[in-house]
C-alpha cells in the first residue's frame, strides 16, 4: 500500500541489528490518519469473509485492530501478554517465543469472547518470524473458531514467517513487504 | 454519555472488593462501534482547545485513544509502561502506584514525540484513584506542553481521584460517573 511504504520511507529508521524503527508512527506515537487507511485496506481485503472479530495482540496492535474493526462493524479481542502461563479454566493460552527480547511468553484470551462460531480477522502491526501471529492462531483454533486470515502493516518479507504461515494455507496480507534494508543502503520492497 | 452508561448496566459486572469488570467491551473485548461514539464525544466536548496530540496508556487506553484522534486528525502516543525506570537522555518517565497491583511501575515516552508547543488531550478507558492521569500529566509537563484536559470513559465518581484532579485545576470529562456500585444493588450513575 503506497501510503504505508511512503509512511516508513519518510519516517521509518533502520538501525544496526536487523532493527525498523518505526516508533513515530506505528508503535509509540500512531499516525492514525494512515492507520485508518490502513483498516480500510484490510476491510477491502477481506470484506467477503464474514468477519465476525478482530483479535490482536497489545499493546501496539490494538490501535490499528480498532481502526479496522470501525470498518467491519465488529468487536476487536486484544490477547494480552504474561511472563507466566494464564491458562486456566477461563482463559485459552498459547506460548510464543519472542525473537528481541530473546525470552518466550504467554499470550491468552478470556474464553467467554472466542467462540466456534467465530470467524476471525487477526491484526497485528509487524510480522518478522510469524511467532506472535502463531499463537494467535493457536488461541483462535483452541476454540473452534476460523481464522479468515491475517492483516499486517509491515512485514520483514526477507524473513521466513510471512512465507511459512502461507506455506501452511494461512490468508497473510501485508500492506508493506519489506524486501531489503541496511542502515545506509535504506529500504526497498516487494 | 448515555450509550456508555447503557453499555455499563448491560454488560458491566460488579465483583465483591469494589471491582467492576468491563471487559466485555472496554479493556479486554472492545465494542467499537460504543467507543467510537465516545471518541465522537470527546471531540464535541474539546473540539475548541487546538488539541494537537491524544496521550494515553497501553494497553487499554490505545484503542478508545486512536478512535478520538481519527476525530481530532491528530496523532496519538502511547506511554509504556516498565517495572525499572525507563528514565534517560531519550524518554520521560514517571512513577504510578498500582492499586489494582499494589506495586509502583514507571510510566514512559520518547522525548522526540512531546514538545512544548503541544497541546495534550489526555484519553484513558478508567479514572478511579487518579494516579495513572497524574503520571500522564507530569510526563506532559516534563516535555514543557500543555494539558487540556482528561477524557475518560469510565469514572468511579465515589472515589477522590476525579475530583482531586478538578479541584487542581485539571479539566476531567468522564462519559459515565459511576456514583455507588455493589455486587447485589447493581448500579447507579451520578
């Protein structure tokens, strides 16, 4: 999406160790006025779905979920984020293996707000190694639920998580694929 | 607001130790389409205060925040919060104590996306003791901006911490002010 690559040109910054700063727009302060063309994108992509949910993960996937939720008329579910296992009788839990900060966590839902009905839409601001995305997944299939696919706003598409959740038959739309980046050479995409 | 004060009545729970549990629809599960009108809300009521920037905390506040700033065409930006001090050359920080938690975490935001020229528009989804808001505030004060008052969904009128801050000055504007809750009785709005 041509406002997106434009958003990480200007204001994007690639620092040394593989790291996109993106903080001015997407994961501290939010541009919202590109966020709300981005969920709009999304509602276009996947309008023929039956979304029923948006499931993301906070803190910064939360914004962007709720600016696509607008479009879609339905209710965003936020997993949250736990040093130690949540799992219990009232939550689905899933561990994922986090990647920057070399730890793993836990990530859960309250089992009241996903069902066998749902159909659901996950969003989530960045996509590298795909961890986070799979154990959203992971929540949404432990209750029965469809997952119509996944909607990213930056994806490091020289990694191997968009590729492998595709490989494996997951919907993943990126609104901007990452094809290459270097502290000096800059960015180019897909 | 009468639509948030029906959501509450419809969907709030109140569980003994003075907890209400919203999150069906606040700070768990979100109902968008409520929240949205809460953001239109709180256009109408600041819409004359030249709000340049919406301050919140993750990972609650981000959602109702953004659906405010698409009405405002403003950014918003998110304070992280740490157990250690996140204070540095690079970010302003600030303590808050949990009552929830019983413990004190340290509230933080980039020094680049706080200026003396802004004026804040601060959004959160619970007011009850205050101490959050009042950490919000200082880290705008840090930066030299100006705070044009406080935007927050649900107020537990019964406690000081509103008030505390109206008396300082402080323009709070809570959607719903609830004035006594209790798990038999239900409850009542001022």
């Amino acid at each position: 999406m041509k406002e997106v690559e434009e958003k990480i040109l200007a204001c994007g910054k690639v620092l040394p160790g593989d790291v996109l700063k993106v903080d001015s727009f997407l994961n501290h302060q939010i541009d919202v006025s590109v966020m709300a063309l981005a969920g709009r994108e999304f509602h276009r992509l996947f309008a023929d779905e039956g979304v029923t949910k948006i499931l993301t993960i906070e803190a910064s996937g939360i914004g962007i979920a709720c600016l696509t939720a607008e479009q879609f008329g339905v209710p965003v579910l936020f997993a949250k984020k736990s040093r130690g296992t949540n799992a219990s009788a009232d939550f689905y839990a899933a561990k994922v293996a986090s990647y920057t900060h070399n730890t793993t966590y836990d990530v859960s839902v309250s089992k009241e707000f996903l069902n066998a009905g749902d159909r659901i839409l996950i969003i989530d601001d960045f996509l590298a190694l795909g961890n986070a995305l799979r154990g959203l997944i992971d929540l949404a299939h432990q209750a029965g639920a469809t997952v119509v696919g996944c909607g990213i706003v930056v994806e490091k598409a020289y990694q191997c998580g968009g590729d492998d959740l595709r490989n494996a038959g997951v919907r993943v739309e990126s609104l901007a694929k990452i094809a290459t980046m270097d502290p000096d050479a800059g960015i180019t995409f897909c």
